[in-house]
C-alpha cells in the first residue's frame, strides 16, 4: 500500500477544490425541493464548476455519466441523475460530488430531506453526520486508520443502524481514488499509522435496516438489498499537526 503524504502546498490545492465543491453542496441544498429533477440538480452542479475553471470529478470517470451522484431513500450511492427522476415530499437525497481543479480533487457528500420528511428519515441523516464526526477525533497523527472505522461503526450501531461494507473511504488527491481504503467498520489489524500530510475522503455510508447491497442493472447505482433508506457523509480531510482539518468547506 502506498499513501502519498500531501504537501502544504498540495494540501493548499486540494484546500481550494474542495471550496468549489463546498460551493456545489449550498447551491443544490438551496435548489432541493418537491418537483425539482435530479438532472435539474445535475446541471447546477456541472456549471457552477466549469465557471470556477474546475473539472467535474465524476463525469466520465470509470464511465459514470454525470456531474454529482444523486441517490434517493434506498440508493445508497452512485444514483445517476435523471430528467425522469423527480423529487417528492418526503424523500432524502444523498447528493455526492467532486471538482478536480489545478490537478486536485476534492471530493463530498451530504444527504438531504425534500420538503418535510419522516422522523426516522432526519435521525438517519443526523446520525450518519454525526457519525462522521466521531470518526475523525481519531484522525490524527500517530493514530491508527482502523480508529476512524471503528469509533463511525460503534457511533452507528447504537442506534440499531448498520454500515455499508461493500464500500469505503479513500485517499484523495491528484486522483479521486488513492489509496488508502477507508473502512467504516472494524476491520482485523490496526491499518496503516497516520501521519501529517495524508489526505482523506472518510465516508460512513449508513442503512436503517441490514448492511446488505446490491448494484442495479445500470452497473452503478447501489441500493439497500431490504429497500431500508441509507444516508452519506462524507468530507476531505488532511492529518495536520493540529488535528484533522475539513477541506471540503466555505
């Protein structure tokens, strides 16, 4: 395994990507409603990154065909946007995005609720958030990688919810993807120590109902295996000496 640690100045880089895409996630928050498309959110997406000079990190990436991944109540990721797919009161969209921009990506995510959702609809969001947050208090320099996957899956299996394990977290930088994997669940070992410089994309993928996925016949789009909701999290992050610092932020 090979982790490329960062730079101050290629942190700098992917500090300034992650602004645009920070910028994204308030322009489609703002734009979630009832009767909006996801395709209508695709584009606000794609244009407000073209206009900072900034690349689409999805777009054409292992073939996906859109800007932002937009996964509604039991697509867990990799929802592809649709002029067909309407929001309806009551969904939660999980919006994913990435801007590449002078050679860096950052990459985010963040599920929202369209017009007034159920109870358990805002406590999954609010625990999937929250358990973000608890994994990255172990985001530091000399710690362990596996400290982050065990604190997010604890946080959320109190709450009788599970996590994906189909899919992690990941390095990011010059590409999307760089290692390393970024479990959200307790895996044998302790990881790879961290150490200032790396950059990562920590991600806890959250289900009401069993961990259990699947892929749908559009070879992208992962859903639920027993239709629960799933919610996302996810922000950019560099091991500092002071502790993690967000990236993909305002």
């Amino acid at each position: 395994m090979s982790i490329t640690i960062k730079s101050k100045d290629e942190i700098a880089k992917v500090r300034e990507s992650g602004r645009i895409v920070a910028e994204v996630h308030k322009l489609i928050a703002d734009a979630i409603k009832p009767g909006v498309s996801t395709m209508q959110l695709d584009k606000i997406a794609e244009e407000y990154i073209l206009s900072k000079n900034a690349k689409p990190s999805f777009k054409g990436y292992g073939g996906f065909p859109a800007t932002i991944c937009a996964s509604i109540n039991n697509e867990v990721i990799h929802g592809i946007p649709s002029k067909n797919q309407i929001l309806k009161d009551g969904d939660i969209i999980s919006i994913d995005v990435g801007a590449l921009y002078n050679g860096y990506h950052g990459d985010s995510a963040k599920t929202h609720g369209v017009g007034e959702i159920s109870d358990e609809a805002k406590k999954i969001i609010r625990v999937t958030k929250e358990s973000f947050y608890a994994g990255i208090e172990f985001a530091k320099d000399g710690n362990h990688l596996y400290e982050i996957s065990a604190a997010i899956q604890k946080y959320v299996e109190q709450y009788g919810y599970s996590i994906v394990r189909d899919f992690v977290g990941h390095g990011v930088g010059r590409d999307l993807h760089e290692e390393p994997q970024i479990p959200n669940y307790k895996v044998k070992g302790r990881g790879p120590k961290l150490q200032c410089g790396m950059v990562l994309a920590i991600e806890p993928m959250v289900n009401v109902g069993r961990y259990e996925v699947r892929v749908l016949q559009n070879d992208w789009t992962v859903v639920t295996l027993d239709g629960s909701l799933s919610a996302h999290y996810e922000h950019t992050i560099a091991i500092t000496d002071k502790g993690p610092e967000l990236l993909t932020v305002l």
